[in-house]
C-alpha cells in the first residue's frame, strides 16, 4: 500500500512521539522531498527536525 501525506500529519506525529505508528501499520513509509524539506525548515518544531 502506498500512502502520500503533506507535512501536517508527519509533524503532530512526531510532536506526540507515535511517527512509528506509520512503519506499524504499512511497513515502509516512503516521503516526498518536498515533504522533508518542510520537516527540516528553520521554522518547524524542533522534534520534527530529526526526521530522516
């Protein structure tokens, strides 16, 4: 199963510490660029900055 997201729901994820309930559930999480690069923005929560 394939599954796309925006940001939003990767970064509260992270922020409640359950962003491995993803891999749980479907096994490989596969993100867009796009997506990672607003993880990683100056402006986002710290938590969600360590996301690879």
């Amino acid at each position: 199963m394939i599954i796309v997201s925006d940001t939003s729901p990767l970064n509260y994820l992270v922020l409640i510490g359950c962003v491995d309930v993803l891999e749980r559930l479907f096994g490989r999480v596969i993100i867009p660029e796009a997506v990672l690069n607003e993880l990683r923005h100056e402006k986002t929560p710290p938590a969600s900055e360590s996301v690879d």
